[in-house]
C-alpha cells in the first residue's frame, strides 16, 4: 500500500474558500486528520467511509501534541494509504506544516502540498482592507502574537517600528502588551482593526486606534480567533471616512463589507 501524506490549506474560514485541488484532494483520503479552525462543512467532501480525525489545538487545549500527530500521519497512513492533514488557512503560515512534511518524508512517504488562502490576506481583504496600498503602504509583516514560551513575538516589536502595514495572527491575548508596545513607542494614534470569525456569518470586527483599541474590543467581547491589523491602510474601511466615523460605532457585525 502507497503511503501518502496530502497538507491542505482550508482557507480563512469560509468553506468555498478552499481550492479546487483541496476538495479533490479531501474527495480521494482514507483518513483526514483535521484542526480546529477548519470548517466542518469541507468534511461533507470526503468519501463517506473516511476516518474522520480532530486532532485541533486551540489556546489552553489540544487534542494531540505535536509530535502525537505524526505517529498518527505515519499510523493511518501505514494502514490506510492517503491521508490528508487538513488545516485552517494555509500549511505553511504557523501550521507547522513543514515539520509534518520532513516527518513524513524521513519516512518514506510520498507528500504532496496543497497550499490554502490565508487569513492573514484573505480576512482583511473581506472588510477591504488591503494589506499594501500605493503610497501608503509597501510592505507586510504578518507574524504570531505569541512565541512558543508564551512571550510577544520580538519581530512584531522590530515591526512596530517600520511604516509596514502589520498582520496579526493568534494575538488577541497579548493585545494589552501590544497596545503598550505602541505607546511606548509614541504611537497611540496609529489605526487598528481586529477581526473575529473571519469570512464567516458570525464575523464581527472593531476598529480604531491604539489609544482606544483595548476598551472597544473588550466592550464587543473580542476574542479568538481572531486577527490583529496595524497601520494606516486601516483606514482605507468605510468607518473610517471623515462622514461616517465615529468611535461609538466601532462594532461591525456580519459581514459589514
């Protein structure tokens, strides 16, 4: 039997974001071991007689570890043949997705990469938001709130110096440190937005600035998962318009776009 590993990107959220080389992918598994963002409605795609596996983590929860996860790639695979590792956005952007594709590989496994829309883009781009925008933006970090020791991430403190336009992922937790961060820096007038539930029917969004980011969010129960975007591209959303901004009105619920 043909071992055989398939790491696909789900997409943002959505479930008609994912690619048509993904469903195909979903349609001809043996086994798909899925995470917690992915939606469930991608898994109406897979053969009826599929093993159907969550292997999610999420902040203070994890079904699997790490390494749990590969002695299970490398099980089904083994028994079963096709496995596709399903994941929320894309493989390779905080997914761990490499370390799944040397596993595999180190094991003689054929591996195939199906990459997936990331959040990081797709989500902003939703409430049109553009990540670059001539002559206001020329560049985009997008970087993990979080490090594994559960510290700010030291390139977002390199980002917050630069005019780049910066993406947020798994950061809402840390928003009172990053908020900090920009004060210390003297920028508490710099446009924020955050975004919860991106693409989906229940997305709700807020936005502002720094100085006053931490109240509004808490006032519209903000929380994961969620993405964090920094900089003036911002105020490119309609809130933000000289007639229709006002702070009291921050809260976007359902598709606001």
């Amino acid at each position: 039997m043909k071992k055989k590993l398939s790491l696909v990107g789900a997409g943002p959220g959505d479930p008609e974001l994912i690619t048509l080389k993904g469903m195909k992918a979903l349609q001809s598994a043996q086994v798909i071991l899925y995470d917690a963002l992915v939606h469930p409605d991608l898994l109406g795609y897979a053969s009826p007689e599929s093993l159907k596996i969550f292997v999610g983590k999420r902040k203070g929860f994890k079904a699997y570890t790490q390494e749990e996860i590969h002695e299970l790639i490398l099980h089904y695979a083994t028994h079963y043949g096709h496995v596709v590792r399903l994941k929320g956005g894309d493989p390779f952007l905080f997914g761990r997705g490499y370390e799944e594709l040397a596993f595999a590989q180190q094991h003689g496994m054929e591996v195939e990469i199906i990459p997936g829309i990331s959040s990081a883009i797709a989500v902003p781009e939703l409430q049109h938001i553009p990540v670059t925008l001539r002559g206001i933006s020329e560049s985009c970090w997008i970087t993990t709130g979080t490090l594994a020791d559960g510290q700010l991430s030291n390139d977002l403190q390199l980002a917050a110096h630069s005019s780049a336009t910066i993406v947020i992922l798994m950061g809402v937790h840390k928003l009172p440190e990053i908020v900090a961060l920009y004060r210390h820096l003297k920028k508490e007038h710099m446009p924020v937005a955050i975004i919860q539930n991106g693409s989906l029917p229940d997305e709700k969004m807020v936005i502002g600035y720094m100085h006053d980011i931490l109240e509004k969010a808490s006032a519209a129960a903000i929380e994961s998962p969620a993405i964090i975007i920094i900089g003036e591209v911002v105020k490119t959303h309609p809130l933000f318009s000289t007639e229709n901004y006002h702070p009291e009105n921050v809260l976007v619920a359902a598709h606001a776009h």
